[in-house]
C-alpha cells in the first residue's frame, strides 16, 4: 500500500467518575513519517457529486503502524490530515484546522496487507 500521510485521531470516551465526554488522541505517523494512506478532503473533487465533494477515504496499514487498534476508532470520532500533538478539552480546540467525522470503519484483515479502512466526512 502507498502511503502519504501520518494522521491524527481524537477518539470520544466518558469519562465515568467525572460524567463528561473526554477525548483521546491518537496519533499514526508523525511530522517525518507517513504510515497512513489519504484521499480527498474539502473541495478535493465534485465527480462524485456536490454531497460527497469533501468525503475522505483513510487506509492504515497494520504492518506500519505497530499500535494500531479498531478498538481506538468509533463512528463519529474526529480526523485530521498530518500529526497534531495537542490534547483537546472540546471540539472548539481544533477550530484552526479541517477535521473530518468517522463515517465509516472497517477492519480488513483479508489479504496481503491487512488495514483499517476509514471514510469520513
């Protein structure tokens, strides 16, 4: 698999003892290394049609990323293109970057190079 990009993850969890939603990052990559494949993002291509203009297509190779885990990815989780080292308290935290939602996750184990596959919007 070609890979392009690192990537960031904010995984959404509740915190229990607090009562409030908390968020983890995860982070794929980093600023010298790409592990992750990417393609398309905002205004990347209207071929598909205006409604799916800005969708994300996301691969993350297991034999790249060695902590790589299905269980720290959820429908609705926040993307990021690149590697961000930030902590986030709320969503408000990232208003300086494009960030994309988990729309769609699966995890192919099937083949010569087992992967996550992402789609996000």
């Amino acid at each position: 698999m070609i890979v392009n990009s690192s990537l960031t993850v904010y995984h959404k969890d509740f915190d229990e003892k607090k009562r409030i939603d908390k968020w983890i990052r995860f982070n794929y990559g980093d600023k010298n290394k790409k592990t992750i494949w990417w393609h398309g993002g905002k205004g990347a291509s209207t071929e598909a049609g205006y409604e799916n203009a800005n969708d994300v297509k996301i691969r993350i190779p297991y034999k790249l990323n060695e902590n790589l885990d299905i269980k720290n990815f959820k429908i609705g989780d926040i993307l990021i293109k690149g590697y961000i080292d930030k902590d986030i308290l709320t969503l408000q935290d990232l208003s300086d970057v494009e960030t994309y939602s988990v729309m769609l996750l699966i995890d192919n184990l099937n083949g010569g190079d087992p992967h996550i596959r992402i789609g996000g919007k």
